[in-house]
C-alpha cells in the first residue's frame, strides 16, 4: 500500500487552492459581466418587471380668432383604464360575489358603450397584466354611464383618470384650418400639425410600482387633479388666428348651400383683407367634424383652399390684361376685332357663346369675357413674358400661408410652349393653380399693386401677455403700377355692373370681379368630359376695397357657369358681411334713407327688441323681424346659431318660418327686407 507523503499532501493543497480560485474569480468574472456589461440589460428587464410606465396627456394650448373667441380648447374628461389581475371580488374581499364571473360580466356590460367587441374586451380582461388603457379621453355621456355600471355592479379593476381632451367649439366651422390631433396628443393636420411644438403641453410619464407577486405597491403615483390640469393649460400660449368667426360662419353657411343647390363634388372660398394679406375666412367642401375626425373620410380633411390645383379659367384674364397695360402693348380703349372664333396654328378658339361682337375696347373684352381678344393679347404677350409675369403674381410657386399642404401649382416651360399653348394660358387654360393663389393675385389689382403674403396667424400670446409671434402684412413685391391696378379695377367693376357678372351685384355697392369657368383636368391627362369648375372672384367696395374673396365649385351638376352658380354664393355671403359690419353702401339709390332707417330704429327702441328664445326642448323660438334691419337681424340669427338668408336690404318685413316656428340649431331662415 503506497503511503502518502508530505510532498503529495502539498499538491493535493495546491490543487484545492486553484479550484477555489477558479471558482472564485469565475464569481468575480460573473458578477462583472452581470453588473457591468449587462447591467443596463437587466435593470430594464428588472424595471419592466417591476413597475409600469405610463405617459398622461396634459393641456395643449387654445386657439381663438381675431377676436379671442375660442375655437380649440383643452377640457377635462375621463380615460379609462383596468388592472386585470384585479378584476376578481377576492381582491376587494367581497365573498358573497366571488363565484360571479367579473371579467366576463364587465366585457359585457361595457361593450356596448365603449364600441368594443365583448369577446376583444373579455381577452383584455383575462390577458393578465396590471394597467392596461381601454378608452382614452371619452366623451362626458359614455363616461358618465361607465361610471353608473361600475357603482352599480361594484366591479373591481376599473378606473378613471382625469386628462386633458381636445374640444373644438364650433365643431365643423374652420376645421380645415384647426386640423386635429391624434391619440398620442400630437397635431397632424392644420394649425395644430403647422404649431404643434407652440401648442403642445409636455407629457408626464409616470411608473406604478408592483411586487413580487404583481400587486401594486406605494399606491398610484398618477396625478389626477383637474385644478392641476387647468393650471398647466393656463401656463401654455395661446394661437389667434386672423379668422373672424362671424364671417367664418356666414361663409360655412354658404358653402353648405351652394353644395346642396348645386350638388358640386367639392368647393372652397376665401375671404381676405386685400390691403394686410389677412385671411379674414376659409372654408373647404367636403368637411368634417374635428372632434370626431377618424369618422370621415380622409379627403375631407383636405383644404382645397391650398391644396387644390385646377386651371383658373377666365378668373385669369385681368391678370394677363394687367400684363399687357405694364407692357403697354394695350390701354383700356385698344380695339380688338372679335369674330367669334380665332385659329392659331391647328387649333380654333371659340368665344363662350360663339358670337362675335365685331370691333371693340378691351374693356369690352374684360367685361364680357371675349376669348379672341384675350388670345390677341396672349399672342402679342408671348411665351416669356406671359410665364414671367405669372410667376410675379405668385403662381407656380407656394403662398406661404402657415397651413399645411400647401401646393405650387404648374407653369409651362417658357422653352417647351408652342403657339396653341400661348393662346390657351391668355384665356387661363393649360395651367394649374390653387384658390389661394389667385385670391392673392386679384388683391394686388384691389390694393394698387402689391403682391402679399398671406398669412392666418395673427399673433400668439404667452401666458404674461407678451407676444411671441406676430402676423404682419409683408408685401413680397409690388407686381404693377397704381394706375395699371386703377384701370383694371375700373374695367372689373363694369364686369359686375354691365357684364357676364351680373349676378354677383349687390344693391348699393360697387363690385368687381371676374366669373371663371374652366374644364375640370383628368387624373391621366386632358380634360375629364362635362366636368367644370365654376369660379369667381372679386372684391368690394371697388374704389377702395375692404374685402376680397374667392368662391370655387369643383364639377357642380346642372348649371356650371361661374356666373350662374358662384357669383351667386359671392354676393349673398358679402352682403351678410357688409351690413353686419357696418360698411355703408356707395350708392343709396333704390335702398331706404337715412332717416326712413332711422326712424325704424327709433321704433324699435320704443318697444321691446325681439330676442331669440332657446327652448327646453333644444329647438329655437323664431321672433318676429318686421321692422328692424338687417344687422340685428343677422346678430340675433347668429346668436341661435341659425343661417339667415336675405332677400332686398333695409327693414324687414317678412320672414320664413314664420314668427313663433320652433326650429332646430342651424336652420335657414329666410328675410325679406325693404
């Protein structure tokens, strides 16, 4: 038997010792690797784990108009949320109900009302977890009859909390422009994508803390405190638009209108300060409700105002007649022979109504829309300074406007244009534009001659009151001369007095303006067969205009000239406008006098004013108008949220409905006034 010796005990030490260190510093090579290289690996694992992150909206800052009233605001509402592992009546040690079946009893209960497959909301239910958000925001209705099934069911797991939800006060008026903003708080349309970073109050993350065993621990660290929530909105600046929300609503109102009598696919119109650039009212068909805006589609979120290109048609003929006034190629009295028709290479050009009116002024050729005068024009103009001019008057080129979606529209290549292609842009063919566009160019003629940048952001104000942005008018470049602009206001205002513009007269005023009628474009090129776009443009008063505006129909059924069915909408919404901002007619011929108007308002004073009632019913009580004018027949609608439609000017006389009628918000009411 072999004896161990001193010399064998000593390696068997040694060996002993090595594997102790080995495991030692395999410990140590562990713990590194653990702590350090994968420590921020496993923290996240541990924090995933262990807690639950949650972001809680907050306050975005309001938008009004001119005037501060409000159209965007923030307002308090309910979102609710469920802790599944606590949907059981063990967890509130209730005994007497821990047989039912909570989560399925909630799943049916509350289906209905948050809009939710039971069977979905059942899988919520049981998939585990401790936070888990089913609707965000609700509307005051649902919340409230959530709140009445979970008191009366006493169901477990199901909470609220208070956060901030995006309201639009008028619902669909202006919402183009407002735009909306999606689930996660973030703005993607209009002024609420265009100020997003302005407008956008900063987000709270929070983290519930759970054990072991997932129960929550140290309660709930999310806040919900509505006086806290409205102290943060107050903190946050405010947007003011140039809108006026009174002009807004009459030109909403319009828009409606025409689309019924009309049956056009789609339609925008603007109103514009023609001296500041000021977009004083925008409005775009079809439209949506922003408070609800996945509920439409997503073309109505478009504003054709912007967005929409289309050949202007004869809207662009002042514009080619201010061309050739600067390049004194014509003056107002230039004779042109008008035969009808006129050929330019392989291609006949006729007149409207295919008549010719033999030898004629230029202004003539303005005010009845003569097609071969302006190819004349055209021809004599040429390629390169027809498109040098154009892109003067801000065509092919974006406005500026801070909305989004903006587009530049299409000018020819100067070097690609063949003569049929010079004679088609003189009568507004053969390029694209958008509304803005040619609203902007047309107020260059109203103001004299300068080409401004419009602009819809009036001012935003931080929550001291100072400013931080303001709109101003900035003139891009002055385009033509004062007198080129007087002489073809001059020759604008016969188009409405004595011309193809008739119908967009209103008594008492001096208009200008210019119809449009255009071939609608086809998606795979050339023109899409008996689709039109009907426009008009002008402003008022015409000597010294206070408004311009644009009304654009896309493809209306029936009747599709510009004078026919948009000079209309032109009159009747500045009609509106005029008396309810007190702008006094030019001429008083054929109206009331001072003193019969007088006289009526000094009747009215002596007895009690009509006022308009809102019922218990939700309906509104019509008064009688006889006798007072139109102004305060307009406030009083306005304050019913009804339409008014006039007929004549002066005092009222008779109404439809009639006085005592119980109408629903939004109704037309028709007045006759002498």
């Amino acid at each position: 038997m072999k004896r161990f010796t001193l010399n064998d005990g000593r390696i068997r030490f040694g060996w002993v010792c090595f594997l102790l260190l080995a495991v030692f510093l395999g410990v140590i090579i562990r713990l590194g690797w653990l702590q350090i290289v994968r420590a921020g690996e496993l923290r996240k694992q541990s924090e995933n784990q262990l807690t639950a992150d949650l972001t809680q909206k907050h306050p975005r800052g309001s938008i009004v108009d001119r005037d501060g009233e409000e159209l965007a605001v923030s307002i308090m509402t309910g979102s609710l949320y469920v802790d599944p592992e606590g949907m059981s009546d063990d967890s509130v040690g209730n005994k007497a109900q821990s047989q039912r079946n909570v989560r399925r009893l909630a799943a049916d209960l509350l289906a209905p009302v948050l809009h939710v497959d039971k069977e979905r909301l059942y899988g919520i239910f049981t998939g585990g977890g401790r936070f888990v958000w089913l609707k965000r925001t609700m509307d005051p209705k649902d919340e409230e009859q959530v709140r009445k099934i979970i008191k009366e069911n006493k169901l477990p797991g199901l909470h609220f909390l208070e956060e901030s939800k995006r309201y639009y006060t008028k619902k669909r008026t202006a919402a183009q422009i407002l735009g909306f903003i999606g689930t996660d708080d973030v703005g993607l349309s209009g002024i609420e994508y265009q100020l997003n970073d302005v407008l956008k109050g900063k987000d709270t993350k929070y983290s519930l803390m759970v054990d072991a065993a997932g129960q929550q621990i140290l309660g709930s660290l999310l806040s919900d405190d509505p006086q806290d929530m409205q102290k943060q909105q107050e903190q946050l600046p405010t947007v003011y638009l140039t809108l006026d929300s009174k002009m807004q609503y009459v030109l909403e109102d319009a828009m409606d209108d025409a689309i019924a009598r009309t049956q056009a696919k789609g339609a925008a119109a603007i109103i514009m300060d023609p001296y500041t650039g000021e977009i004083l009212g925008m409005a775009s068909r079809p439209t949506f409700d922003p408070n609800s805006f996945y509920k439409y589609s997503q073309e109505s979120w478009n504003n054709k105002a912007v967005s929409m290109i289309y050949e202007p048609g004869s809207v662009f003929k002042p514009l080619v007649g201010c061309m050739g006034l600067t390049e004194g190629i014509i003056s107002p009295d230039t004779i042109f022979n008008d035969n009808g028709s006129i050929r330019i290479a392989d291609r006949v050009i006729h007149n409207w109504d295919g008549e010719g009116l033999g030898y004629v002024p230029f202004s003539t050729i303005i005010k009845f829309s003569i097609n071969t005068g302006m190819v004349q024009l055209g021809m004599s103009l040429g390629a390169d300074r027809l498109i040098s001019y154009a892109k003067k008057f801000g065509f092919g080129s974006p406005t500026g406007i801070e909305l989004p979606g903006e587009e530049c529209g299409i000018l020819y290549d100067p070097k690609m244009m063949y003569e049929p292609d010079v004679a088609t842009m003189a009568i507004g063919q053969g390029i694209a534009v958008t509304p803005i566009q040619v609203l902007r160019a047309i107020c260059a003629i109203a103001n004299g001659g300068e080409l401004l940048q419009p602009y819809i952001i009036k001012k935003i104000v931080a929550p001291d009151g100072s400013i931080i942005r303001e709109g101003k008018k900035q003139v891009v470049r002055n385009v033509i001369t004062p007198e080129v602009a007087s002489q073809m206001r001059a020759m604008m205002e016969k188009v409405v007095s004595e011309g193809g513009g008739k119908t967009a007269a209103i008594k008492g005023y001096r208009i200008a303006g210019k119809t449009g009628t255009a071939e609608k474009l086809a998606e795979g090129g050339g023109y899409a067969a008996g689709q039109y776009i009907a426009s008009f443009v002008g402003f008022v008063p015409a000597d010294k205009p206070k408004y311009a505006m644009l009304v654009m129909l896309d493809r209306p059924q029936g009747a599709f000239y510009g004078s026919q069915v948009s000079a209309p909408i032109f009159r009747d919404t500045l009609q509106q406008i005029l008396v309810a901002k007190g702008i006094q007619p030019t001429n008083r011929e054929g109206l009331p006098s001072f003193e019969m108007m007088n006289d009526a308002k000094a009747k009215n004073k002596a007895k009690q004013m009509p006022q308009v009632l809102l019922l218990p019913n939700g309906k509104i009580k019509l008064p009688d108008f006889k006798g007072i004018d139109m102004r305060y027949t307009a406030e009083l609608l306005q304050q019913g949220h009804l339409r008014l439609k006039p007929y004549g000017s002066g005092i009222a006389y008779q109404q439809r409905p009639a006085p005592g009628a119980e109408v629903a918000e939004g109704t037309t009411v028709e007045v006759w006034f002498k």
